[in-house]
C-alpha cells in the first residue's frame, strides 16, 4: 500500500471518527457503509488495489467505533441522571482510582473514581467522581456502599473553549456523587492484598513517602506530579508558573518521563548481556507497572502505549519508521476510545511528536554541514532551538483555538528547561531507587535534586512575567486550515529533498 501503511491507515480511521462527529451517528454510518460496498465493487473489478479496501475498512472502522461510543446503554448513569438528580440514593461501586484527601474548601474530603454497579437497588453502570465528606478510610480496589446525591459535574471554564465538563465527559464521567459527612458508608468488599493494582498503589505510596522523607513539601509535590501523577501538592503560586510560561506539560508524566525510564531499563538490562528482543519485551512489562502505579489516567496510558510501541519497532522492524510508529500508537488508542480524538492532551501529544519528526528535520537541514555542527556545545544548542521551534509551530493552532492564547515565551525558556527537567527526572528516579533499596545514598542525590529543580522553576518564574498573545476569536475552521496549510508545506519540502537526494549523482564504482 505504502512505506508508512499504519499512517494511511490511522488518516483513514481519523476521517470515519471526524465524519461521525460531523454528520452524526446514523446517517455518516449509512454513508460510510455505501462508499465500503462501493470500494469493494471497483477492487473486484480490478481498478483499484487491495490496498485501497483496507483504506476503505479502516474508514469505516472509524465511523463504527465513533458511533458506537455515542449509543448509551439504558442503565447508564448518563441516560439515568436526570431522573436521579438531587435525591439520596444508595450506591454500590469500585473504587477505581486511589482516594486523594484534599484538605482545601469548607470541609476535607476524599475524592475517587467510582465505577457504579447499583443505585437503590437496581444496576446502573457507569463512572462518576465521588466526593466522600467526613471519615471513609477506602482504598483502591474496595467494593462500597454509601449513600448521596448525584449532580452533574460543575460547567466551570478556565478559559478560551475549555470546559471542566467536557473534560470529564471526554473520560466517560457524566455525574459527581456527593456523600455527606453524616451519610452511611461501608466497605463491603476490600481489594485482594497481592493484586495487581494492590502492588503498584503499594509501591506509588512507598515512593510518595521517600520524596516526602527526602524534600521539601513544594518540592516532593513536584516530583510526586512528575513521576507518579497526582498534583494536589503542587503550590498554587508553582502551578500557576507553569501554566503561564506554556510548560504545565513538564510537570505531567509524558513520553519524556516514559522515554527515560524505558531507556534507562534498557540499558541497564543491556549490562547484563540479556538478548534484544526479551530487553525489549522487559521494558514494556516495567512501563505497564508504571503506567498503572501512576493511576493509569488517559495521558498516562497514552505515553506508554506510544513508548511501548516505539520500543516494539525497533525490534520487530529491521529499518524503524518513527512516523509509522507514531502513527499505530494513534490507531490503537483511537480503536480503543475514538472520544480521544477530542481531547486536548492528545491532540497536543501527537500533534507535538508529529512537528519533532517532520518539522525538526526541515529546521535543522540549513545548518548541517555547517562548521557549527563540528562544535558539540553549539549543535546542541542549535538542535535544541529546532525542536523547541518544531513543537510551538505544532501545538500553536490547538492552543490557540482551546486555551484562547499563545506563549511565545515557551520558545525561549523551553530551551534551557527542558534539558534541566530531563535531568530532574533522572535524579528523582535516582531518589526514588536509593530510598527504596539504598538509603544511606539518598542524601546527595536530594541534594542534587533540589539545586536543578529550584534553578528550573526560578528561571520560568522570570519567563511568567513576559505577556503572552491573546487568540480568543480563533475558530475551529481556523485551527484546521492553519494545520493544513502547515502539512502542505511540510509535504513539499520532504517531497522536494527526497528528489534531491535521489537526483545527485551517485559515486563511480571502484573496480
């Protein structure tokens, strides 16, 4: 078909979810049934390829699974939920998630996923958010029984086109059940004490406490959002850094955190001498660990499903395609919840990865060859420029149309921040590792930990002080062309030096 089929492929399924979400489920299900039978009647008529049929499959694929997400069962909390609204009713549910205490508001309380298996009495399914008031000492995995009152999640706005609803809905959570402090609560079935999720929610509180032990409370509620995903002891004022400077993706386990630990598993793996493709098959078990010891949430899986098929690559395929990877990351996490499609974070993690693999290169092609690129210091500086370039250019239409507003500061201090956060995960892993098994060693590592986090977060407190480019009238018709546009561009320059490279001459043959 080509030489990035998971490519073609992906655009394919893209389009049937787009088309769904345009047109709307039945009448685009129709449609893409008919175009289906219509390409299958000119395959088998010889005018077009196999190729084209599973092009043809994927799209429809698309269509299916987009409009399959949209069909509400009639035991849904979604379907429920008005009828339910406002009146004390008697859940049973799992604890989905690990319960975090948040001590800020009127009263503290704990706060956890729960999957719904019955209301009053009969079965409803469904996820909702649950706000436990008062005691309720429950732990991941336990099977409860309280009693409260559903609501719909709070249609709060942050800015530009985000809405705290849609967020929640984009994770299949459509009701908040709130338990009053006096309200009954038991647990009617505790989590197995060897299970799968027991072990990682042991570890992630046993690395909570090191950082805790290790750091200050500032500083282990950064770490604790770097590696294990909770960000409920970040300080407000540290956050707000951050997210004004267009770097809140640092503080949020992504493919950097994945990329290094499953490096760092590799090598270390490697030392031993153990063969290629079971190192490989090891780093992917270690990254399911960690994926579920951080909570497993939509991002989290998202970076390493992408890492995981990235290290598959290199093993499976003799001349690895990173598009072509990144590509049948996309297809997986799509044929598994098409409703990503709409969420920012991963709108933003492909769109970012896409810009480093197509832009980067286009960037940094001037400068190669040049005396410059003799010289480590200064390529490296160069080369961090380019991708720190590549990854605005990728991600400004999306910020733009969602957040209302562009940071062109993240340009200049994404440069010296990046390779300084790098660094902070590799020492904060090394904390984590000696608290564990080596405390006597975990003082200069802290130690280290702390100068370069304190040096990052002061050099993007400088950065939050520069104004940033307001882009509240950007509409979605906007967003798509400026990406269209940035995709032509991009395919002619790679279309003109392929038919460069290939049009030089080649070398006499030495006889």
């Amino acid at each position: 078909m080509t030489r990035r089929p998971a490519v073609i492929l992906a655009l394919a399924f893209v389009a049937g979810i787009c088309g769904e979400n345009i047109f709307g489920p039945l009448p685009f299900l129709f449609i893409a049934v008919g175009l289906f039978a219509g390409v299958v009647i000119v395959v088998r008529c010889g005018r077009l390829g196999s190729g084209a049929l599973l092009v043809a499959l994927a799209f429809l694929c698309g269509a299916f699974a987009a409009w399959d997400r949209s069909v509400i069962p009639a035991d849904h909390i979604r379907a429920q939920l008005d009828r339910l609204k406002g009146r004390a009713v008697d859940v049973v549910c799992l604890v989905a998630a690990p319960p975090e205490k948040k001590t800020n508001g009127l009263a503290p309380k704990s706060v956890f996923i729960g999957d719904l298996e019955q209301v009053s009495g009969c079965r409803l399914s469904g996820r909702v958010i649950v706000n436990l008031y008062g005691a309720g000492d429950f732990r991941y995995g336990d099977r409860v029984h309280v009693n409260g009152k559903f609501s719909r999640p709070f249609n709060f706005s942050p800015g530009g086109k985000l809405s705290y609803r849609d967020y929640l809905a984009r994770q299949g959570i459509y009701a908040v059940l709130h338990v009053r402090t006096q309200a009954p609560r038991r647990c009617l079935e505790a989590r197995r004490s060897w299970s799968w999720e027991a072990m990682t929610l042991a570890a992630r509180l046993r690395l909570q406490e090191v950082f805790r032990q290790s750091l200050s409370p500032g500083e282990a509620g950064l770490m604790n959002a770097m590696l294990l995903g909770p960000r409920n002891d970040i300080p407000p004022h540290v956050y707000d850094i951050f997210r004004k400077t267009g770097t809140a993706h640092i503080i949020a386990i992504s493919g950097m955190n994945m990329t290094l630990t499953s490096a760092g598993v590799i090598f270390i793996l490697g030392l031993f001498r153990i063969p290629r493709l079971p190192r490989a098959l090891l780093a992917v078990v270690i990254l399911a660990f960690y994926s579920c010891m951080a909570g497993n949430s939509a991002p989290v899986a998202r970076s390493a499903l992408m890492a995981a098929v990235f290290i598959l690559s290199f093993v499976i395929e003799r001349e690895t395609d990173a598009a072509n990877s990144l590509a049948l990351a996309a297809l997986l996490l799509l044929a598994a919840d098409p409703g990503q499609l709409n969420d920012i974070g991963f709108q933003l993690s492909f769109a970012c990865v896409a810009a480093l693999l197509l832009l980067a290169p286009l960037i940094l092609a001037p400068f190669e060859g040049a005396p410059c690129q003799e010289n480590k210091v200064a390529w490296g500086l160069i080369e961090g420029a380019g991708v720190t370039l590549a990854a605005f250019i990728g991600s400004a239409g999306i910020l733009a149309y969602d957040f209302g507003y562009m940071t062109p500061v993240g340009l200049i201090v994404n440069l010296p921040v990046i390779p300084l956060m790098a660094l902070v995960t590799a020492l904060g892993a090394a904390v984590a590792f000696t608290g564990l098994a080596l405390p006597f060693l975990v003082t200069p590592f802290a130690l280290g930990l702390k100068v370069v986090l304190n040096i990052s977060v002061w050099i993007l407190a400088q950065a939050a002080r520069m104004p940033v480019v307001p882009c509240a009238g950007v509409s979605g018709w906007v967003a798509g062309a400026y990406y269209g546009i940035l995709l032509s561009v991009t395919a002619y320059f790679h279309m003109t030096a392929r038919k460069n490279r290939f049009s030089q001459p080649r070398p006499p043959l030495i006889h």
